[in-house]
C-alpha cells in the first residue's frame, strides 16, 4: 500500500516523467470536462467517463512515479522480467492502482469503482440520452473533485484545475407530460439495464459513504434575489461548516423535501429474503416438501437471476433487479418476495 506523499515544492516539479504524466493527466481531465459540457457532441457521457478513467489511472501512474520510481509495472510470475504488450511495458490499471493507495477513502473509491464498472458496462454499447447524465451528475462533479483533490494532495495547489474549470450552463429542466412521457419510454427499452446497474450500486453502500460528497456531490440551487451586491459573483459555493446554525436549519428543510425518496432506501434490507427464506416458503405453500438449496440454485442459474462466483468474469451486481439484489456489504445475495412466489 503507497500512501499519499504531498510534493509541495516552491519550483514545482521538474521536467520527467512525473510531471510529464501528471501534464498528461490534467489534459485528460479537461478534454473530459470539456466534452462533458457540450450538450451536441456525440457520445457525451461515454467520453467524459472513458477520459476521467483515463485521466485517474494517468495521475496514480504519476504519484507512484514520483514515490516508488518504475515499481508500478507488472512482472512475470517468479521473474525479474515485464511483462509486454506490444512491446510495451504493462502498467497497473485503475483496479490495481485503487488497492495500491492506502489512504483514499471509502467514498472516493466508491465513487472509482462505480465509473469502472460503468464503463465496462457502456463500452459496447450507445448511451448518449440525456437521461444517464442527470441521473450520474453527482457522481460525474465527485469524480472530477476527487481527481483535483489527489492532485493538490500529491503535488500542490499549483496543479489545481479550478482556474481552467468554469461553471456548465444548465438548460431549463421544464418538460411537458408527452416530452417526459416520450423520454420514459426509451429510458424503458435502451438504457434500463444501466438505469437497474446505477441503482443497484447506490442500495449497495452504506448511507455514510452514499451521503458523502466524496461519493456524489448534493446541490441545492437557491436563487440569490435579495441583497445582491452587483459585484457579486453569480455562483458562490459555501462551505457547510461556515453556515450559521439558523441557516442550516433551514437548509436542512430543504434536503428533507427533496431526499425524501431516499430516506427508506435502505432500512436494514427491507422485505427481501435469504436463500433459506425463499426455500421454507416454496417448501409451506406448494406439496413439494423436498425443495432445497440445490434446488433453488438450479431455478436461478435457469432463469438468470444472478452469476455466481465460478464465472470468473460474472459481475455480482448482473442480477435480475426484479427479483434479485447483491448486498455488497456482506458478499451475498438477497431475493424479493416476487422471486419466492415466482417459483411457487
């Protein structure tokens, strides 16, 4: 594990390639930002994700660079040599570079794992629907903090990307019944299996890596119509911790409303059974009283309702939402009351 080793020099750092992959990385990052906010260019979030990746996996190769040297290669098995890849040498990918960090936090490498994932889920096919970035904008503002805040970390203010980054314009949000009505309908048929994965990932954290800014950024926009200075900058970000209790109050009234739906996302697994519930239930509503745990895998490997762990490359989270959760937490799968009846 390779801890954070902050590089705050007053010359900044020298020509090499530690800063030529960190120079590299910012690019990447800003071509990610700058796809992201051009509402017209084809495959919108696609891009935006595969540069921030690409950007994350370029900044880790420059901090080990920096703190390891050339250790972050890999090697054959029992030998000095490297491997190669048409004939280059074969760095850690993002995977590898997450676990080799110790000091990121559980919501920064939430937040690292869900884009992997999505992206290994969006790579062979087309998403570019509106609907996929309103729903992951947190996620897309966290991954872009996260990435500036290693870097600041790591090698100081200097490298920071806020004076290059401007504030996206944002179209109305107002739609008529038919537009939303339209838009649900090819949600429905083209990205429902991404809308299932995303929702899927988000049941699966605890609520203090869910709630963390680190995993998803939250916005409140509020209108400033009163005792404005025209000096005033039109976009101000405060910190939570400068706002006076009054006030937060008040805020907090706000997030009531709008987290409402959240707030019985998860209450401990609510109405989902273990494979051994599923069991005891088929076996007391029907006469076959021999159904087992064989039994039920058998019905799930048939119907598709979740990989199992003898699929090397089976992702845990490719259930059947419908009757069928993976609760990462305890490395297990959880099954709706729909799914007990189904067999039944």
């Amino acid at each position: 594990k390779i801890p954070y080793q902050s590089n705050l020099l007053a010359m900044g750092l020298r020509q090499g390639k530690t800063k030529q992959l960190l120079e590299s990385a910012i690019d990447c990052a800003l071509l990610a930002v700058e796809i992201y906010n051009k509402p017209r260019t084809p495959f919108r979030i696609e891009n935006y994700i595969t540069n921030m990746i690409m950007a994350w996996t370029k900044v880790f190769h420059a901090h080990f660079q920096n703190t390891i040297g050339e250790k972050y290669f890999y090697k054959q098995k029992g030998s000095t040599r490297y491997i190669l890849v048409d004939g280059e040498r074969k760095a850690w990918e993002l995977t590898t570079c997450i676990k080799k960090v110790s000091t990121l936090t559980p919501s920064v490498k939430a937040n690292l794992e869900f884009f992997i994932k999505l992206r290994n889920k969006i790579e062979h096919r087309h998403i570019n629907k509106d609907e996929i970035g309103t729903i992951i904008f947190g996620e897309c503002q966290s991954f872009l903090n996260n990435f500036e805040a290693f870097i600041i970390e790591c090698f100081g203010e200097e490298y920071a990307l806020n004076e290059s980054l401007a504030f996206a314009l944002q179209f109305s949000t107002l739609r008529t019944s038919q537009q939303r009505k339209a838009s649900k309908t090819l949600l429905a048929k083209e990205v429902k299996e991404l809308m299932d994965f995303i929702s899927k990932y988000r049941e699966s954290l605890d609520d203090t890596t869910f709630n963390s800014q680190e995993f998803s950024i939250k916005l409140i926009s509020v209108p400033k119509i009163s005792n404005t200075s025209r000096n005033d900058l039109a976009v101000e970000f405060v910190n939570w911790n400068t706002v006076k209790d009054a006030d937060k109050d008040k805020y907090s009234k706000l997030l009531a409303i709008i987290k409402e739906k959240h707030v019985i996302k998860e209450v401990i697994n609510p109405g989902r059974l273990k494979p051994g519930e599923v069991v005891s239930k088929v076996c007391a509503e029907t006469p076959i009283d021999k159904f087992n745990h064989f039994d039920h895998q058998c019905l799930c490997s048939i119907f598709s309702i979740r990989p199992y762990k003898k699929e090397k490359e089976a992702d845990p989270f490719n259930t059947n939402s419908a009757y069928c959760h993976y609760d990462e937490a305890h490395d297990d799968y959880l099954y709706q009351e729909a799914w007990a009846k189904y067999i039944i």
